[in-house]
C-alpha cells in the first residue's frame, strides 16, 4: 500500500517501489497527518522519482537537504557552530525552497535583508555560505546544474588596532591575575582567543619550548607549530599545578569567557579605547614587524593561511623596507649631491 501508518509516528509513511540504482524500496514521512496532503506528497514524489527512472531526469533536491548534507560533512570545520546559527536565520528565506528555485533575485533579497540588521561583511559570510553550499551541490553531489552568479558587498579594509608597548604594560597591570597572564599569552604566541582558552597540557612541551594546536581546533584546519619564546613561557609557567588538562584556568576550571566586566573595566581605568581581545594578535603582528619579521616567517608564527592576510600589517614597519629600497643607489652608481664649497669672491 503506497501511504501507510505507523505505531512509532502520527504522520502517514510513503512506501515506493526501488527504481534503477536503488536495492529497496523508498520509504519515508510524509510530514502530515492529513491523508488528502500525504496523498499530494506521494503523487509528487512517485511522478518525480518515475521521470528520474524512466527519462533519467534528475531528481529535485530542496535547501534542507543540501543544510543536512552540508553540517554532515562539515563537522570539522571550526565554523561548524557559527554556520549552524547561520543557516538557521537563512532557513526564514530558503527553508521551502527547492535548490533549482534559488536564483539571483532570492539571493538578492537575502543580501539587502541582512545588510539593514548588520554590517556588509557580516552579511558576506551569510552569502558565501549559500554560495558555499550551493557549490558543492553542483559540483560533488551534482544536485544541480549551476550555481546563480552573485556579488557580495564591497568591504572596506580590515580593522588592525595593537598597543604600544607602554599601553601594553598599563593594560596588564590593571588586568586580573589569571586575564592578564592569557593576555600576555596571547600578544607572545599570536593564538586565536579560542585557541588560548582551550590549550591542553597535552600539546604544550616546556622542554622544547614548544606548544601545537591540532588541526580540529585551529581556523585554517591545518595542525599549527607554536614556537614558546620566554614571554610566552613565563606566562605558561605560572599555570604550572593548577589543572591537570587545561592551561589557563580560574578557579579551578576552564575559562569560558575573556570578555568580561573586568576585562573591560581593566580597559577602562588603563585609558584603553576601541580594544577588542583579538586586538591583542594584532598587536603580536604589529610588534613582529616592527621588529623586522619577514613575511613569510610572520605567517608560520600565526598560521595565517596565505600571506595576503600577513601583508595587512606591512605598513606598520615601512623602515624594514629602507634597505631593500637602498640597493637600489648602489646598483645605479648614484651618490647623494653635496653642496659645493663657496670660493671667498663668490
């Protein structure tokens, strides 16, 4: 019998005979309890899968199952959480939809929606996970046969905002023990936020003065060396007994959150404006260049990956170029003019 029920669900059931490629029959929810609406699903789902057997067109495939497949097989990125709570906002525009009914137009109104509740580059990252999406379901799961072309928003250059050394030191000294020590982390090792408040013991050899993030928890997914020099060891030191799995701790447990009310008041009375924590990699970066950090060694240190990211920072240092632009004189045979010498009638 094509719709059925069953004991385990209150919504009536499909059961379809196997076409070609399949080895059993396809049964599967209908998502109602309404017989007359079931028998609609059915009659849509036999005629869909009978063009699919018999005129070998391809089956539609909807949004939702392209969102399914995608956190599946996506389960290790270290977005995972950030692209669910995206998906779940698209799922307002895109929840109904068939793949092959989502064109220019639809994901233009999505564009212009998100940009009036946020910022153009966040509402970027909203249109590249579609555009993401939508990718691999034209070109690995060949659901459909293009992907609609679309622009994303101009976004203006990239916000880098590092202390000064004496800035540096007020911050700290007005920080919480246990904040300014992952602080001072932070500014030596230039880890992520995420990666400081989750380093384990287990990839931290103080022997070697040598720390490693596993590529599950680093953002390019690539495992990450992190070479400890004697700012970032002090800190790790301190940690010394405190927990037997986590780094940085307070009060016996794991840090949650570093963006807290002392955080903030520490800003405050240090004279510290517009600082955010991920400021303090900036200032890892800045203050590497300033000491004449090439590029390509700057990016290993930060497991940027690719130097565009690490050039953002070359301006900080423009007197580590000097050099390389003096050559120059001495391959053209140039010498500075000095001025010459009056005679006493002149």
């Amino acid at each position: 019998m094509p719709l059925y029920r069953r004991k385990d669900s209150p919504f009536w059931w499909i059961k379809l005979s196997p076409i070609a490629g399949e080895s059993r029959p396809l049964q599967q929810s209908t998502g109602t309890t309404d017989k007359r609406q079931a028998q609609q699903v059915h009659d849509r789902l036999a005629a869909s899968r009978w063009e699919q057997d018999r005129l070998g067109v391809k089956p539609r495939h909807t949004w939702e199952e392209a969102v399914l497949r995608w956190l599946l097989e996506s389960k290790h990125k270290a977005t995972h959480e950030d692209d669910k709570a995206k998906l779940r906002w698209l799922d307002g525009y895109l929840g109904d939809k068939n793949l092959d009914e989502i064109d220019r137009t639809l994901i233009d109104n999505i564009k212009f929606a998100r940009e009036k509740i946020a910022s153009p580059g966040t509402a970027n990252r909203y249109l590249a996970l579609i555009r993401a999406i939508l990718r691999r379901a034209c070109d690995e799961w060949e659901w459909i046969e293009r992907v609609p072309k679309f622009k994303l928003f101009r976004e203006a250059e990239g916000r880098i905002r590092s202390l000064t050394r004496a800035e540096f030191q007020r911050r700290i000294s007005e920080l919480p023990e246990h904040l300014a020590d992952m602080a001072t982390f932070a500014v030596a090792s230039g880890l992520r936020q995420a990666n400081v408040k989750g380093l384990q013991w287990q990839y931290v050899d103080l022997d070697l003065r040598h720390a490693w993030i596993p590529g599950s928890q680093h953002k390019n997914g690539h495992p990450h060396s992190v070479p400890l020099n004697e700012m970032a060891l002090t800190a790790i030191r301190k940690q010394l007994g405190k927990h037997p799995l986590y780094v940085f701790t307070y009060k016996g447990k794991p840090v949650a959150n570093v963006n807290t009310k002392a955080w903030n008041a520490a800003l405050a009375r240090a004279g510290i404006e517009n600082f955010k924590w991920h400021d303090l990699r900036h200032t890892f970066a800045t203050w590497h260049r300033q000491a004449g950090t090439p590029t390509h060694e700057l990016q290993r240190l930060g497991g940027w990956k690719t130097s565009a990211m690490v050039e953002r920072y070359a301006h900080v240092a423009p007197e580590a170029l000097q050099g390389a632009a003096n050559r120059l004189d001495a391959i053209a045979g140039y010498v500075a003019a000095t001025p010459k010498e009056k005679g006493p009638n002149e």
